[in-house]
C-alpha cells in the first residue's frame, strides 16, 4: 500500500525511553461482538494508518488483535511487528504477585507475541483469583498488595516480556504510593478523560512525575454499561463543533489531544475510524478551550458502575481517594 496516504500520529517518549503512538484505537467491546468482527476492524486500522492498539485480558479481544497482526505482517500492511505499539492489562483476578506474570505469559500466548509494548495494572484492586467478571462480587474483593504486584510488574520488565509498565485509574495517592516503592517508574496512567471530567488535578500530577496520561472514554463511553451520552449531548461542545465545522467526537478527541494525554478512540466503523484520525491539523481556540474549561465537572465512569458494592471499600470516594 502507498504509505504516504497514512496520516502522521505523533509519539511521544515515555519514560522507559520508548515512543508512543499519541493515538490509539481501543478493542474493549460492550456488548461484545465476533473475534472476526474485531479482527477486521483492526486490519482496517493498521490500513488507515492506526499503529497503536489496546486491549486487556477482560476484554477477550486479545486474540483477535494478536490474529490481525499475524494477517497484517502477512499482507504487507505492515514490515513487521515492531511497527505496531501494542498494550493490555492486568485484571484483578491475577493482581495477585505470584500470578503477573503467568497472567502476561497468557496475554502473549493470546496475542501471539513475544513481546508487548506496555502492560498496565488495570484498577487498583484485586480479587478471587480465576475470577474474570465484571462486575466484582462484593465477597470476591481481596486487598491488593501494591509492593508485590508492582514488583512482578517490573519482572515482567526486566525479563523483556513488556517494554513498559504502568497502571490504569489510579488516583494522584495511588500513584504515589506505587513512586515510593518503585524502581522502575509507571510509565503511563490511563484513565477517564473528557470535557465534562477533565482530570486537571491528576494531569498536573503526572506531568510533575513524568508519567504520560492516556485517556480513555474520551467522548463519554456510550454503549457500555457506565457511560452515557452526556458528553455527546452537552450544549457547548455541539455549539464549538459546529462553528468549528467539526463533528462533536472530532472536537472531544482534539480537546484531550490538546491536553497531552495519549487519546484511545475506538470505532468498527471505518469511515468513524477516518474522522477520528482527522484530530491532528488544526487547533482549538483560546476562548473555545476557556469555554470547555468551564463545563461542570462529573465523573462517568465512578467505580461503582464498574466494581459491585464497592467491595472493601466503604465508599466509592475511598476507591478514588476522594478524587470524585
């Protein structure tokens, strides 16, 4: 294929000293759909010029990734592998210390790779071991022992089965608590950013401490079981796409884009798949940006959508250190 109709995404460098696509497409499905379906919604990713994909152990799309990459090496959409960035993650069931790297030893299988370029703690919790089911039963929870499990995390780093190492919606605390024991540093926090929860707080956190922020439900998850279309539907992000002459997705995505987090977008539709990756020329306005800035703020996805009956913690404030 002409490789000079692929659009550009910039990278950026992570602590590790790896680059990162700073655009990616996510596989996590709600409700689920085919592996096939999955495995050529990827293919015409990579087609388009998508080189950064992510997906997680409870998302089950591990394998149709790993199979799209063998397909996409195979059709010369891609030289090799290493052209792709590629991260999972770690669910609760296995953040236990003896069970990380058994748990990415599986993802590898799955995706039928040597390597991944990121491996990330999915929430800061763990649970029954065997258990891959979401929501959490309230009687599945166990206390995570933070110093064991990122210790495994760092193995798995040392022993080249994932070039980086980071976690996913930690709160500025957690975060902190994982620095202090930490020798290699989590390179990358993915979390909820949008307008309407725009993390202020927990970005300038992880500017401070060198860890890039990658976003997720960047335009308000709606389909899954916690998101909504409130982000879709809030009154000034349609007025600035509109004079923008943009959809409202485009503007969403280009907002976080601004804020230097990594976005995850993630449409099986290609023509969506082309307007998601029309976020990199051209800019929000001062005032556009000042307006966004003021939209109240809500969290979307808070924890108890996701995680049953808070499980060990006696609010869902506690799970997010009182971060709401």
């Amino acid at each position: 294929m002409d490789d000079s109709a692929l659009v550009n995404i910039p990278e950026v460098l992570l602590s590790s000293g790896q680059r990162m696509p700073l655009l990616g497409m996510g596989t996590a499905t709600s409700p689920l759909v085919g592996s096939d379906e999955i495995k050529t919604a990827i293919l015409q990713a990579i087609e388009l010029g998508y080189r950064h994909f992510d997906t997680a152990t409870l998302y089950l799309t591990e394998e149709p990734l790993g199979e799209a990459i063998a397909e996409a090496v195979s059709r010369g959409l891609i030289k090799c592998r290493e052209e792709l960035f590629i991260t999972s993650k770690l669910w609760c069931s296995d953040a236990h210390s003896d069970l990380v790297l058994p748990a990415l030893q599986k993802s590898l299988q799955a995706l039928q790779l040597e390597y991944i370029d990121l491996y990330l703690i999915h929430w800061p919790v763990s649970s029954r071991p065997g258990m891959y089911e979401f929501p959490i039963k309230k009687e599945d929870f166990l206390p995570m022992d933070f110093k064991g499990v990122w210790a495994a995390m760092e193995e798995c780093h040392k022993l080249g089965l994932t070039k980086s190492i980071g976690v996913s919606n930690f709160s500025c605390k957690k975060l902190s608590d994982i620095l202090e024991i930490a020798e290699v540093r989590p390179a990358i926090n993915q979390v909820e950013i949008n307008p309407l929860w725009q993390q202020k707080k927990l970005l300038e956190f992880c500017k401070e401490n060198g860890i890039v922020l990658t976003a997720y439900a960047s335009l308000g998850a709606r389909g899954t079981i916690w998101g909504s279309n409130r982000v879709m539907e809030n009154e000034t992000l349609i007025q600035i796409a509109s004079a923008k002459r943009k959809s409202v997705a485009q503007m969403c995505l280009r907002w976080a884009y601004e804020q230097g987090t990594c976005v995850l977008v993630k449409s099986f539709n290609k023509e969506r798949m082309k307007q998601n990756l029309d976020i990199i020329n051209w800019t929000l306005s001062e005032e556009e940006s000042k307006q966004i800035s003021e939209i109240p703020q809500s969290r979307g996805c808070r924890g108890e959508d996701y995680i049953s009956e808070k499980g060990p913690f006696k609010t869902v404030e506690e799970l997010w250190d009182g971060e709401i």
